[in-house]
C-alpha cells in the first residue's frame, strides 16, 4: 500500500555549477589528482568514525576503566557534533565554496586525530573526538560541492559512487588491518600513525586544490524558509523517521558492538571478530555502489527498494536474536552482518525519494535534513546500546582485560533492535510514498505543508 500523488514530471535539480564555467577552464589530470586527493580525505574521516570505539571497545574500556555507556558515548558523541553540523556545512560550503570548507574541516579534523592517541584522561579522549567529529563533518558535503563544481554534471552520480568506495575502504582498513596494528603497534601508536597521515592528506589536498582555478563563490543568505518547508511537509516525516532507525542499526554493529558482540556472545578471538566486520564493511562497499543499478533494474520504482532494504534489516536482527538465543554457530551471525550490509542498498532510493516528496529548489537542504535525522538516530541508539549493556554489569565477567557481557544483554538489545526493525517497516508499507523518479507537484506539497 502506498499514498496516491499528484506527480509532476522527471524530477530535476538546479544545474550545477560546473555547467557555468571552471570544470573546462581546468585539465582534466588535475580534476581527478584533486579528486583523489580529497577521497583520501574521506577515508581517513570514515575510517575515525567506524574504527573508533568498535574495534578497541576493549582496550579503551580497560586502560581508562570506562562503563560501557561512557566507551559507546566517544562514538556517539563523535555523530552528535557531525549530526549537528551537516545543515551548517551545507550553508557554508554554498557560501564559501567546498574547497575552503573541506581544508578546514580537515584542518580541525587533523587536531583531534593527533590528540586522541595522546590523551591520558578521559576529558581528552571526548575532547578530542568532539574535535574529529567537527571536522569530518565538512568532508562529504565539501566534496560533493567541489565535484559539482569541477566536473561535468554527467560525472556527478559516478563521481559520489566513487567517494562512497573511498569511505567504504576507510571503514575496511578500520577493521582487522586495524585490529592486526593494534595486536602489533598498540592502540596509540597506531592512531598516532593515522593522524600523522590524515595530517599529510589534508597539505597534499591544500598543495593540489591551490593548483586550480577558483570558481566564483555565490554568496547566498540562510535558507531557513526552505528548511522550514521540508520539516514541516507531512510527506518527509515518514523517511525521516526511517533514516533514525533503519541506518543506526546498521551502524551500531558496523562501528560500535559489533566486533565486541562477536567476542563476548560469539566466543571469536579478536581477529576473527575483526573479520567478520571487515566482510560486512567490504558489502557495505560492494551495496552502496549498487543502488543505481538496482533502480534502473526496478524501472526507477523506489518503494520496492526501501521496502527490500528495510525487509533485511528486519530479517537479519531477528535472525541474530533468534541465534543468540539458541546459541547459533558463528557463520549465522556472520549472515546477519552481511544482510545489514546489504540494506545499504536503499540508501540511493531514500535520498531520491525525500529529493522528489519535497520542493526543487531545496535539494541541499532536503538531503542536509535527511542526513542530519540518520546521523541522530546513530547517536542515540548507541548511547541506548552502551546502556543496555551497563543494565547487565552486575552480571559481566573480567577476562584478560576485557569485560565479558552476558547473553542475556545481547539478547535484549536484539529485541530492540528488531522491534525498532518492524516500526520501520510497517511505515515503509503504510506511509513511504512511490515517485517513480517524479517530483510531487508545488500544489501537492502545499497541502502536505499546510
């Protein structure tokens, strides 16, 4: 079941800049160094948000006898400050052009990176993930503002695909390579290693985008009126609601509890663990650059998409409550992290769907809201995770220097999941509109906003 629209033709965007000049005034050799260059960037910016707590909860929470809530709180803390930022960044990076945003983000970024593997109190350890998560809150929207401004329009969708690869093999090398550094070098000197390279990506993107010609910086006012229509357009709320759930979980296991989960209810060592993560990680990739093509197999039908993505979170956290519960071998769980994995997929379909159910000239803002309500979600149910987990403590075992958490913490945090999970999807039957790649019409959302 879906809600009958009144739908206007192909949706359509403002034509990026690249169609008014810079992107031929400048060879294309450079273009793409450029563009390599900042993809580097955003590695190294995914590989601090998936990295950190997941693969050294353990080590974190030995060496500053931390509770499982205060070890989960430096990666939603991290998502707060980025979550927070992302209706700013878009303003800025309009206002003063990408390229100065993105060297400054990396800049705050490189900071904090250095100051985590330092710090020896646990105020320095949040201090410098507030700082880390400020930063890298201006890679992603920096560097979709620069490619819209250097490279032709055609390019634009393969471009991002190929930024979100770049992402993806940050949040691999965050996985067992970082695990197998950490058994080798230690936590910190590992991290140290990370921010002195994350120091020398952001003077060669400087060095490289100073090479090249400077577009003219459209000096645009705050769009709050434009934000306040998306907000208030009853046809948003339903994705809105979705991107706080359905993302988060995902997240949950990929940088949070996931490798932990598999050692302490599991019994895997922390590089089999660390494995398993890194499989997830690898489809997370392979899944994000299949959302196009998935929709032109569906004929740019969108709801089938959301409802297929949303279905295997379902599928995969009642699959894992249910092995948990029946003490399942590893190779089940391992499914459950590939079908999360796998529900990357819709996220192409979403962000086009909340494109088309709001107004044509607030593409920035509209997706800057979808973000932002995602990267919330993250944060809250990492915080309800880590809370979870203390509820049990009085049962946790000492092991090594590890603290063991009961089958019982796991299990009721999947029942969680699998409830937020089903909300989910019975809104995505029920209140997720179909666009067929069509925008609503201005008169529709007017009813809608009303």
């Amino acid at each position: 079941m879906s809600r009958n629209l009144t739908l206007n033709g192909p949706a359509h965007t403002v034509p990026p800049a690249s169609q008014f000049g810079p992107a031929t005034a400048t060879p294309g050799g450079a273009r793409a160094v450029a563009f390599g260059a900042m993809a580097s960037i955003y590695c190294l910016a995914y590989f601090q948000r998936t990295g950190i707590p997941g693969t050294i909860f353990d080590e974190l929470q030995h060496e500053f006898r931390l509770s499982a809530s205060a070890v989960t709180a430096l990666g939603s803390v991290f998502i707060y400050v980025y979550a927070g930022m992302q209706l700013l960044v878009g303003m800025a990076a309009d206002r003063y052009g990408g390229r100065r945003t993105l060297l400054f983000g990396g800049a705050v970024m490189c900071v904090g990176a250095v100051l985590f593997p330092c710090a020896r109190t646990t105020t320095m350890l949040f201090a410098s993930r507030v700082l880390i998560g400020f930063g890298s809150s201006f890679v992603y929207l920096s560097i979709v503002k620069e490619v819209d401004t250097l490279f032709d329009s055609r390019h634009f969708a393969g471009l991002l695909g190929l930024a979100m690869l770049a992402s993806y093999s940050g949040a691999i090398a965050a996985t067992l390579p970082f695990e197998r550094a950490v058994h080798g070098f230690g936590w910190r000197g590992t991290l140290l290693a990370v921010g002195g390279m994350t120091v020398a990506a952001v003077i060669v993107v400087w060095a490289v985008l100073r090479r090249l010609q400077e577009p003219p910086v459209c000096r645009k006012g705050i769009p709050l009126p434009l934000l306040w229509n998306v907000l208030r357009n009853r046809l948003s709320w339903p994705l809105l609601i979705c991107a706080t759930i359905n993302f988060p979980i995902l997240f949950v296991f990929q940088g949070v509890l996931g490798k932990k989960f598999l050692q302490d209810g599991v019994g895997l060592n922390s590089a089999q663990a660390a494995a398993s993560v890194l499989v997830m990680a690898s489809v997370c990739g392979l899944s994000a650059v299949s959302g196009g093509p998935v929709l032109r197999l569906t004929r740019q039908r969108r709801k089938p998409v959301i409802l297929g993505a949303t279905g295997v979170i379902l599928l995969a956290t009642v699959l894992m409550l249910a092995a948990v519960l029946t003490a399942a071998p590893p190779w089940v769980f391992l499914m459950g992290y590939v079908l999360l994995a796998l529900s990357i997929v819709g996220s192409p379909a979403t962000s086009a769907t909340m494109k088309e159910v709001n107004r044509p000239d607030a593409v920035a803002v509209t997706i800057s809201v979808l973000n932002t309500a995602s990267y919330l979600g993250v944060g809250l149910l990492s915080n309800a995770a880590g809370a979870i987990l203390d509820a049990f403590g009085s049962r946790a075992e000492a092991a090594e220097a590890r603290i063991v958490y009961p089958t019982a913490a796991y299990a009721t945090l999947f029942a969680c999941l699998a409830g937020l999970a089903l909300v989910s999807m019975l809104i995505t039957v029920f209140l997720i509109p179909e666009t067929s790649g069509c925008a609503v019409m201005l008169s529709e959302l007017d009813r809608e906003s009303a």
